[in-house]
C-alpha cells in the first residue's frame, strides 16, 4: 500500500499512541483494514524506511516487532441509534479494560453483530483496543452514549433487551423464551454487573450456565458465547 507522507509532527502522536484527535495503529494487517475504511489516515509509517525498529520501540515504550503502524484521525462517536442494522448490538454501560473492549469488538464483528453502544469506560482508541480489535474497529459502527438510558429506552423500543446477570431472577440462556425481534445484549462491567437502573429496562435477564462452581466468566469470553448463541 501507499505510504502517506503529510507534513506533520508525527513522532509525538507516535508516542502518545492516543490524543484527542489521533490514534496509533499496529501491524500491517490492521494498517490495510484502516486503510480500506471511512477513517482518515494522517501517515503510514513503514518500519526499515520511516522509522528503525529501535526508533519505534523506544517511542512506543515497549519493543516493537510489526513492519507498519499509521496514525489516523478519530470519528466521531456519536452515529444515531439508526446506524445499527441487522444483528444484535452490544452494550457495555461501563468497561475498564481496553483490552477486553477490543477483543469485544472483534467478536462482535465475527459473529454477526450490528455495532456497539458504549456508556462509561475506556476508549475504543485505546492502543491495547485498537490492537485486540485487530482491525473490526475499522468495519463496525460504535456509539459512544452521551445518555445511555435514554438510548436504552429507544432500543427497546424495536428491540429485545438481554441484560447478562447472575442474580436469583435470571434465566440460563438456554431457557428464554423464544426472541423474534432484533436484540440488544447488554454486558456489564468486568467486577460489580449491571446496575439496578440498567436491568429495569431488560426485558429478560440472563446468564450462561457454568460447571464446576465457577460463577462467571471474562467478559469478552461472554460475549463471545452470547453472540454465537444469538446467530
């Protein structure tokens, strides 16, 4: 692929990995997705021609193994419900971890999901995101909620909300009822769930069924087991 060379200061951005404007991408896997995407990409930066591998890994603070990273602009956020289509959305009311968030996008992506709706937490621009996602950031809509309820009482309006929960009044999913509306999964944080707020709006609560007095599982992993049960 082309490399872009723009006049810019692009060595701090490197460094930073995120600001208010930028993000860092890695690997050339992940630069060519960027690159056949809606997002506007400031600079390709080609290891052994832009940049020494030495050069990158004292930037980045770690060593870097990968042949490209590019440094793109951010979307903006804040699509309209309306952006998601077919399949299920995933909401994370308040998600800490980037590298769960990322690997959560990329599941989404894998198994047929519509988008994300995003509440609190970390950013999907986060570099440990940006790097689990391994590129389905590029190809899925993502709503950062600037009111989470309000978007929540307007999904379930056309959708069937699933709230993941592990208190007494929730079903194993094998046993809800049948679903014949598109579905909203709602995915609580990583240590304290879903808030009492949140679960009022579901329409069912529900958990995957465990062996051997295990009681949860990462959240990321759910979402993966949530979405292929929903296909």
């Amino acid at each position: 692929f082309t490399r872009l060379i723009l006049p810019m200061n692009w060595k701090p951005l490197l460094a930073a990995r995120e600001t208010d404007t930028h993000f860092v991408i890695e690997g050339r896997h992940a630069v060519e997705r960027l690159l056949d995407s809606s997002y506007e990409v400031e600079k390709v930066i080609e290891i052994g021609v832009d940049l020494s591998r030495e050069e990158a890994s004292q930037l980045l603070g770690f060593k870097f193994h990968r042949s490209h990273l590019a440094i793109a602009k951010k979307l903006d956020l804040q699509p309209p419900l309306s952006v998601f289509e077919e399949g299920p959305v995933v909401i994370l009311p308040e998600i800490a971890d980037p590298g769960n968030l990322g690997t959560i996008i990329r599941n989404t992506a894998a198994l047929g999901g519509a988008g994300l709706l995003l509440g609190k937490g970390t950013s999907p621009f986060n570099a440990k995101a940006v790097r689990a996602s391994a590129g389905a950031l590029f190809r899925l809509p993502i709503r950062k909620s600037p009111d989470l309820i309000a978007d929540l009482h307007e999904l379930a309006e056309s959708r069937t909300v699933i709230g993941t929960y592990l208190g007494s009044d929730a079903l194993p999913f094998d046993q809800l009822p049948r679903i014949d509306r598109p579905v909203a999964l709602i995915l609580g944080p990583e240590d304290f769930g879903i808030s009492q707020e949140v679960r009022d709006l579901c329409h069912h609560l529900s958990y995957i069924p465990m062996a051997r007095n295990i009681d949860s599982l990462n959240v990321a992993s759910s979402s993966a087991i949530f979405l292929q049960a929903l296909r």
